[in-house]
C-alpha cells in the first residue's frame, strides 16, 4: 500500500470515528456492559473517550503521511 492510498484509509477511518461520535454526543447511541452475572452498566462514555483518542490518532497519523507525501516520499 503506497502513502495515498494509507492517507485516503486513515481519511476513511477519520470519517467512520466522527460520525460514531457524533451519534454518541447526539444521543442516538448508547453503549451498556455486564461483567460475570452483574448489572448491566452504562459505558457510553467510556466509548466516547476510546474513539476520541483514536481519531486523534489517526489524525496525526494522516498528517504524518500528509508531510511524507509533500516531502516526496510516495
């Protein structure tokens, strides 16, 4: 896989995570956990903070390939 076509997937991967957020923070989704035989508990937020770090991975992995890519390295 060359630098364009891993930029245009994390730009993909970027997309899938803002919308998952925001169905998150509109409330359209909800998630819910049960550990063993327990209760099942609210996780939502829990969802929230793992896909707001990965996008914030991804996008400084995009911008990382975004400077390969201008620097010439395709």
């Amino acid at each position: 896989m060359d630098l364009v076509e891993r930029l245009a997937d994390c730009v993909e991967h970027m997309e899938e995570l803002s919308r998952r957020i925001g169905r998150i923070k509109a409330g359209d989704v909800h998630h819910q956990v049960r550990f063993g035989d327990g209760p099942w508990e609210d996780s939502t937020q829990l969802v929230l903070d793992h896909y707001e770090q990965l996008l914030g991975t991804f996008k400084t992995l995009g911008e990382d390939i975004r400077r390969r890519i201008d620097a010439g390295e395709i």
